[in-house]
C-alpha cells in the first residue's frame, strides 16, 4: 500500500497531466482516424441540417408565402361561411313556410354552388396574381442581365 502512495499518477508519470493539452506521447492510431473522420460526416450533416432549417424558415417568413396562407383561410373560411349562411336560411325558410326539408335541401345546394363559384373565383384572381408577378419579375432579370 505504501508502495501505491509514492507513485505518481499515470499521467504525470506520461509527462503531463489530464487536460493540460500536451501532447500525447502516443502516434493516433487507426480508429482515432477513424472516429476524427466519423466525427467529420457528422458535423457536415448538421451544419446541412441547420442549413436546411435556416432556408426553411426563410421560406416561412417570406411575405409572399405568408399572404398565400393568408388567402387560404380567408377562402376556407368564406366556403364554410357560404354554406352555413344558406343553410340557416333554408331552415328559416322551412319553417316560416312549413315546407321541411325541401328549402333546407335547396339552400344547402345553393350554399355549396355559391362555395364553389367563389373558390373558382379567387383561384383565378390568384393564378393571374402569380403570372402578373413572374412576368414582373422575368421583366426584372431581363433589364438587369442587359
């Protein structure tokens, strides 16, 4: 046991201590190079995942994206607006009249037909949108390339 006491640690008798960034007297061996080029990949996967992640949050932020979701909603919205608006009135209808179910039957239809047509209409609006906005841009890259 007195023995165990008078030597020195294993790193001290190495010619430095643990994390005092010496040198280590040993040549790195294969499976160092190995996990150091391991360790490699793995940081270029990350640094492309964070990457990836910027562009997409980029992409999320843009004004244009935004306005489309926007727009989205405001639709989705109107169509189910179209549709509950007609069928209050059908059953108003049925039973100011007393002619159950067939006013409800007819405004749900014309609820669903009022959808549809303002759904075709505002995607028109948006297709015309875009190609105004492509053509603006083409128009844009062609006087900066001239």
């Amino acid at each position: 046991m007195a023995e165990q006491e008078k030597r020195p640690p294993q790193s001290a008798r190495e010619g430095g201590t643990a994390g005092s960034g010496s040198p280590s007297p040993h040549p790195p061996s294969d499976t160092d190079a190995e996990a150091l080029s391991r360790l490699g990949r793995d940081l270029a996967a990350v640094q492309e995942r964070q990457a990836g992640s910027r562009r997409a949050a980029a992409e999320r932020s843009d004004p244009r994206s935004m306005r489309q979701v926007g727009k989205a909603w405001s639709l989705a919205i109107e169509m189910v607006a179209a549709v509950g608006v007609c069928v209050f009135i059908g059953w108003w209808v049925d039973r100011w009249l007393g002619s159950a179910p067939w006013g409800l039957l007819g405004f749900i239809l014309l609820g669903i037909a009022t959808a549809m047509w303002t759904a075709i209409r505002t995607a028109m609006r948006m297709q015309a949108q875009q190609q105004a906005d492509d053509a603006a841009a083409a128009a844009g890259e062609k006087t900066e390339g001239d």
